[in-house]
C-alpha cells in the first residue's frame, strides 16, 4: 500500500519520507521538516492517534492527516480533536486523498 501511495502521490507532492511505523515516525520527523504527514490509524506498533498526540507534544508544526478503513465518525472526531487537517477513508483514497492533501498544504497553520 506504501508503494502504491508514494507513486500516486509523487507526481504532486515531494514525498521527504517513508516510515512504516508510529517509533520510526517519532523518530525522523523532526529531521524530515515535512509540512504534511500522512498517518495510517493502525499502524503495526502503535496507533496513530498516539503518534500524532506525541508529535503535538513535542512542537512539531507539520499538518497531519489520517488515512484509515476505520469510517466510523468517532474516529473521525478524535481526529479532529487532535487538530487534524483531514481524515481520508481508505475506501475513498483514490476520490480525496489528493484533495484532502491540497486543502492540508494551503492551510495558515502548515509549516
């Protein structure tokens, strides 16, 4: 799947970083200086609500955006409770992740 989004998405995007889990995003992210990160929900060793509330915590100003199967609105409200830029159902990736990306990249907020 990882494969399949950073082909679709580099055409418009630079794509700074591929991480496959909730430590190796901790980890990089303050040296990959991405504007937008992309969070799975599950990822394999953490989810990524968790991820994402540790790099709140630790300053990082990148706009996050969750992808996910998981299409019930209480996740997409603990997203939202988090400050997320956008919640894309995996269902819809191919319909609103680009456009979801876009409005995250041309929000005030986005370093």
């Amino acid at each position: 799947m990882l494969e399949i989004l950073v082909d679709l998405l580099r055409l418009q995007f630079t794509i700074v970083g591929t991480l496959s889990s909730g430590a190796s995003v901790l980890e990089e992210a303050p040296t990959l200086n991405a504007d937008i990160i992309l969070l799975d929900v599950d990822l394999g060793d953490m989810n990524g609500f968790t991820v994402a509330k540790q790099l709140r915590s630790s300053g990082c100003p990148a706009s996050i955006v969750f992808l996910s199967v998981h299409e019930s609105i209480d996740f997409v409200r603990a997203a939202k409770d988090l400050g997320a830029a956008g919640y894309v159902f995996k269902s819809q990736i191919t319909r609103d992740l680009v456009k979801t990306l876009h409005t995250a990249a041309s929000r005030p907020d986005t370093a």
